[in-house]
C-alpha cells in the first residue's frame, strides 16, 4: 500500500535507523536535547493536534512500532 502524503523532509535520524521510510505514520524525531521519537495525534476531547513522546533517540525500528 502507498503511503499518502510527502516523502519525510529530514535529514538526520539516529544511527539506529537505517530506512525513514519504515517509520509509521505521524511518527518524527525530535533532535532537541538528547533527541526523542514523537507521535502526533488528534485530542478526542478538545480536537487539537498534540505531540506526545514514545521513545528515547537509542530505540530502535521495532521499539518505534
């Protein structure tokens, strides 16, 4: 199935990924500080658009998914 949407437009993941386009959908990394993986998603209850961490910049592609 093709993804939908544009290719990722960064160019610095951590060593630990060596294919972006394996990440799933909605997930980024986050280079601020020690770096961390994040998650965007919609709130139910106030319909906003939210970031929320789910792993440190060390995971890897399994610990991602």
């Amino acid at each position: 199935m093709k993804k939908r949407g544009r290719k990722r437009s960064s160019k610095y993941f951590p060593n630990t990924i060596t294919n972006p386009e394996q990440l799933p959908d909605r997930v980024w990394f986050n280079k601020s500080g020690a770096g961390k993986w994040m998650l965007d998603y919609t709130d139910l209850i106030t319909s906003k658009k939210r970031s929320m961490r789910i792993c440190s910049a060390q995971a890897s592609l399994n610990e991602i998914w």
